[in-house]
C-alpha cells in the first residue's frame, strides 16, 4: 500500500470522526451565542481531539516526514510520542482549571 493510499485511508477517518462528533453535538447549539463561548460544554475527550487535530495539520504534516528524513525513523516515532505526552500533560493540568474558573468570559 502506497504512501498515497495510507493518507486518503488517515483522511477519510478523520473526515468521519469530525462528521460523528458533529452528529453528537448537534443538538448543543441552540443558537449563535454558544459559537461565542465555544467549549464551556464540551468534554475534555472533544477538546483533545480538536487541538490534536490543529497541531497534526500544522505539525505532524511538515514536520513528521522531514524528522523521518533526518532523524529516521526513531527521531519521527520519538517527536510524535513528546508532542502526544505534551498534549495530555496540557489538557489534564489547564483544560479543567480553564473552564472551571471562568477565564473565558463574554462581553
């Protein structure tokens, strides 16, 4: 299986992850107000994934085949491990203290 196939097989996942978590939330929104304090109801699992999502297309993209490149394969395995661990090291000690405290607040 080509490099191609292996990518449109990853996209298609996270084209469906993003349609079933949006299925799920639908009936969240109930008007435009909760686009403006987005998040203050949506779990730590949702979170997650929508900032490991930004931090792969912006990271893991570029910078993921250039370490495979000139660190090998190790150097590549070993920068997506840190970047995961750092990931859930941000969300468990600031995802719940963000929204429990109110930090984000409306005009």
């Amino acid at each position: 299986m080509g490099f191609n196939s292996v990518f449109l097989i990853y996209s298609i996942i996270f084209v469906l992850v993003l349609l079933y978590g949006g299925w799920i939330t639908r009936k969240w929104v109930t008007g435009s107000n909760d686009y403006f304090i987005a998040g203050r109801e949506v779990g730590l699992i949702t979170n997650i994934f929508g900032v490991a999502a930004i931090g792969f297309a912006g990271t893991m993209i570029t910078l993921g085949p250039g370490l495979a490149l000139t660190t090998g394969l190790w150097g590549s395995l070993a920068f997506g491990l840190v970047y995961g661990c750092s990931l859930w090291h941000y969300f468990c000690s600031f995802c719940a203290a963000i929204r429990s405290t109110y930090i984000i607040r409306m005009a």
